[in-house]
C-alpha cells in the first residue's frame, strides 16, 4: 500500500471510530465457512474501499490466489478466486500381510481414517489398527502383522522329523513325528499341521509302551501265558472256548505285532449255530435276535413273490451239529397273474413327477427328478415288474463353496457367481497374483458326492537384479530401467561389446520364484588380416585400410584381375572370435573375363 492509501485507510478508521457509521461503509466482516480473518481487528465499521484477507482454518490448504474481501457501498464483495481444500496426507502405503481401509472420506485427505486389519493366519501385534489424516500429516505410524505360530512340541520323547528354522511353525507347516524309543508307538496321529490361528489342528501325541492288551473276555481260556499278562511284540497266545459247547469264530492261536496289537481281533466264543437262509427270494417267517439259530430252534419259510412257491418243506428246524435237518428249499415261479406295485419308497433329496397313486399296475412306469443341484444316479424313468419296482435312483449331493477355504488357500473361482456345484462338475479356481500352483491341473477339481478338494496356492517371490552378477557376467540390461522382475517373467540381457555368448537364446532369461540364472558373455577374438592369404588366394581388400576385424563384423574381398570366383557372396566373410575363412579366386578362361574395376597388379596387403 502506498503512503496515500495508508493515510487514508488510517484516517477511515478515525473517523469510524469517532463518528457514527459513514455512508457506504460496511460492518464487521462476514465469517467462512472453511477460513478466517488473518487479522483480528475490534473495529465494528470498515470504510468503503477496505480490504480484508482470509487464511484456511487447520487442515486445509488454499488453492488459487489470496482469499480477500472489499467494503463496496455496504457490503463485502470477495476479490479473489481463491479456496479452502481438505489437506492430503497422501497415500499411507501398504503393510506386510496385512490390507486396510479407507473410511470417512473417498480420498487421502483431512480427516480421513485408514484402517489396517492382518490377512489370514496373521495377528496384529500394534495397539493401533488405524491410523487419521490430520492437519500435520498421518497420526500415527503403520501397524504392523505377525505370523500366527503353532507353539513347539515339547515332549521329549516324540522327535520332529521335518522342522523350520527356529522352530517357527506357520499356518499351514505340516510336521511328521515318531517316538525316540523304537519300543514305543505315538498314541495319536504321525503328522499334523498348523491352523490359521496358530493352533495344531490335533494336539501333538504323545508316546507309549508296544504292549498287546490282556486278553480279558472270561469265555476264553488261554493255553500260554506269561507273567502279569505282560504280552510284548512277537509273543504267542494260544486260545480255546471255556464251554465245550461253543466254539471259537477266529483262529486259536495270535501273536503281539510291534505295534502293540494282536494281529487279528481277538476270537470270541459262540454257540454252534446253523447258517442264515441266505436266498434272497425267501423270506423267513419267525427269526431269533441277530438271525443266530441255535440247537432246536424251529423256523417257517415263505416265499418274498406270491408269484413264487417253495421247491421244498416250509419248516426246518436246527440239529446239535450246527446244520439244518434239510436243506433249506429255493423258491420256483408259478403261473399266476402279474401282481401290481405298492407306492414306491421315497428318494432322499428326489420327488416322484406327476400324481402319486394307491397302486401301480405291473408294466407301469414312474418318473422321478432330483430337488436343484442334487444330480440323479440311476434310471429316470422306474417300471413295476410284477410287484416288484426296478432299482429306484439316487440324489448325489452336490458341493458348497466355502469362501474360507478358497481364500485361505490364496486362490479365487475362475467363475465368480459359483456357489452350489453338482455332482462329478468340475469347479476351476486360479490362484491369486503373485502366487501359484505346482501344477495347472490341481486347480480343476471335481465335487464328488457334496466333498470338495480345495487346491492351494503358494507365495511366488520376485527376482532382484544384481547390478554385480550383471557387469561381472559382461553383460548388460536390453531395459535399463529395470530392477524387479516379477515370477514367470523373462528378463533380456545383451552382451557388451566384444563380447559374445554361444547362443542368443541364452541372453533370455525366465525369473523362477526368486531364481534367476544370469548369462554369461566372454571375450571374443578380432580377427588378425593375414596378407599372404590374401595374396595367395588371388584376393584383394575393398577397404585396404582394415588390418583387424572385430567378432561378427564383415569383410569384404575382392579378386584380382582375370580371376573370378563361382558366387560373388562368397566375398563377404565374416569373423567369428578370431576366425576368418579367405576366399580363393581362380584364373579365368580367356572368353570368360569380363571388364573388372581396375584393381593393381599387387593387392594392399598391410
């Protein structure tokens, strides 16, 4: 502000505290919503022509020019396009196993929350999860996420046969174990495997003595012994029945396996008993418990088809000898009138189309069809055949997705909307990025009967260019800018100069989970001109300055007068590491030299 101005702003302020309000002047300047008066001032009347400037209130920045307003004939007038904005924090990044979540606003701006939560099989070890975009940046550092780990087994007579470094068992590591002492045997499973929330998925066994139990059924006698029933691996037992009048129904003699087992089930003892009527077209009439027919017991026998009668008596009855007094009869078809069919049993997960009757005759059909997703096994379409339905089908259960599985074993559905999958349908998955599968084929799996294999995919690393192996090797990048390379990525190299490799395809090279095998380029040899090859072979140099030719570089050769050579392009040779094969002219027929560009009688031979 010049002098004038300042003179006269101050003399405005005089006078407007002296006076009452002057004419066009304007009262106290109006508040923003997102700014404030840079200077605070206690006047209650500003002259006409006042300027007044405005800052962004804490947490936001102004864009454009300087916030100001004028006093014009009453009023405030803004003067500037300037305006407050949310400050931005930027992006807070990523964390190691872990995602987070932008809440409150859509961008990095004040005010916004970000919240972090740990992948699967991970916890969150910070006292924080979140963190909040304020006028001085972020509030806070990253949260950081830790691997679940399964604690270490700890009984000293079980050994781990596979371990980790520092016994740190993830979610998903799988230990085989086995007891120290050969005489003793795990009671519980050989292998198991840590969980996502860092628990085994079965409590690690422990071990005990190879001991065959007591044999202690009281209607056993047992031959040989030894003392306390003390049976240890390879010890014989022989056995026989306390009442003469039963018998064993397994072998009399067992022995103690090293695992601490008989090798069979012990026998038991049972009464001599006549065999079951095992046709399947008779049915027996009066029965004991469990179909056991001891010595007299009496039963009556019928045929299952009316159609049908007995080719023998309809009552037998069990003698002292373990046998029927008769063999037990068959049945043998009759001529009689085709019997009709009850209502059919019911499907499990099926429904009978069409009107269910009170009886079918025999030749009829009925249709059955399964509820959705369940997939029919069997005939569609089921006939009555003289009483008799036909074999009835059968749902197949079909498969859930279950979310948990796919994600936690880092994979995703190749079609997204699958939920419910039928029976024998294959269901593809593909792994998420940055992991993958040992082979292509274990990501198609078939729902067999509602179970569903998962397939899991694993961790791929990146490969990190070694500017040391790189320069080493004489090589150098095709793409300088290069310095990561994802798996399953090729990666060009090209050798400097002088420098050779044996075949091109090598400079090519695949990143294979952290793996990358560098090329190697060696030194290659110029080629050395020899002027008495030149000379002998009737040649002379198209550029007689060249002595030495570096790898891979041509050189072209010419012959000399009244000599020619059968194919021109066999003047052009070119160096391979110190190698160079010389062209020969031969002394052309009079009738066969043609006018040649003048060459001299003596090549130039340096």
């Amino acid at each position: 502000m010049n002098v004038l101005g300042l003179m006269f702003s101050i003399g405005a302020v005089t006078l407007s505290c002296a006076f009452p309000q002057m004419k066009g002047s304007c009262k106290i300047p109006p508040r923003l919503g997102l700014a404030e008066l840079l200077e605070a001032s206690e006047q209650e009347s500003f002259p006409m022509g006042h300027v007044v400037r405005y800052a962004c209130r804490p947490g936001y920045s102004r864009y454009g020019a300087a916030i100001r307003m004028i006093c014009s004939e009453g009023r405030w007038l803004s003067v500037s396009k300037g305006e407050c904005k949310k400050k931005r924090c930027g992006n807070p990044g990523d964390i190691d196993f872990g995602t987070f979540e932008l809440k409150n606003e859509e961008d990095f701006v004040f005010g916004a929350i970000v919240e972090y939560s740990c992948e699967l099989g991970y916890q969150m070890i910070s006292k924080y999860n979140s963190i909040e975009c304020t006028a001085d940046g972020w509030s806070r550092d990253l949260p950081h996420c830790e691997a679940k780990l399964c604690p270490p087994v700890v009984d000293d007579s079980v050994r781990v046969l596979s371990t980790v470094h520092d016994e740190e068992y993830t979610a998903g590591h799988v230990i085989n174990l086995e007891c120290k002492n050969p005489n003793r045997k795990l009671n519980g499973p050989s292998q198991i495997h840590c969980t996502s929330d860092g628990t085994w998925n079965v409590d690690p066994p422990t071990c005990k003595a190879n001991r065959c139990p007591p044999v202690v059924d009281d209607s056993l006698r047992v031959l040989s012994t030894m003392p306390d029933e003390e049976y240890t691996t390879g010890h014989v037992i022989n056995l026989e029945c306390k009442n003469p009048n039963k018998k064993l129904n397994g072998p009399s003699q067992i022995h103690c396996t090293s695992d601490g087992t008989w090798n069979i089930d012990l026998p038991t003892c049972k009464a001599k008993l006549c065999p079951p009527v095992v046709d399947d077209s008779v049915r027996v009439v009066s029965t004991v418990h469990d179909e056991q027919y001891t010595t007299g017991h009496v039963i009556n026998l019928e045929c299952k088809n009316p159609n049908k009668k007995l080719n023998g008596p309809s009552q037998i009855h069990c003698t002292s000898n373990g046998t029927w007094n008769v063999d037990p009869p068959t049945c043998k078809e009759q001529k009689r009138k085709k019997q009709p069919c009850f209502p059919p049993p019911e499907v499990l997960f099926g429904e009978l189309i069409g009107r269910k009757k009170q009886m079918y005759d025999s030749g009829s059909t009925i249709e059955f069809k399964c509820v959705s997703y369940y997939k029919r096994q069997g005939k569609k379409e089921i006939k009555c055949r003289n009483g008799v339905w036909e074999q009835l089908p059968a749902c197949l259960v079909p498969c859930i997705l279950n979310s948990n599985y796919i994600k936690g074993n880092h994979t995703d559905l190749v079609n997204a909307k699958e939920k419910y999958v039928e029976h024998n349908k294959t269901v593809k998955f593909k792994c998420l990025q940055t992991f993958e599968i040992s082979d292509a084929k274990l990501l198609n799996v078939k729902c067999l009967n509602g179970t569903l294999e998962y397939p899991t995919c694993v961790k791929m690393v990146p490969c990190i260019l070694n500017s040391n192996y790189i320069k080493g090797n004489h090589t150098d990048l095709v793409n300088a800018k290069q310095k990561n390379v994802e798996h399953n990525t090729n990666v060009k190299f090209r050798c400097l100069r002088t420098f050779g490799i044996s075949d091109a395809k090598l400079l090519n090279v695949k990143c294979l989970n952290g793996t990358l095998e560098y090329p190697t380029c060696v030194k290659m040899v110029p080629c050395i001109l020899n002027s008495n090859y030149i000379k002998g072979n009737h040649t002379d140099l198209v550029n007689a300055k060249q002595k030495n030719v570096e790898h891979n570089k041509t050189v072209t050769f010419r012959c000399l007068q009244t000599f020619g050579i059968s194919d021109a392009k066999l003047l052009n040779v070119k160096c391979l590491n110190g190698t160079l094969e010389y062209p020969t002219c031969v002394k052309m027929a009079a009738d066969e030299i043609t006018v040649q560009p003048s060459v001299e009688s003596e090549p130039h031979i340096y």
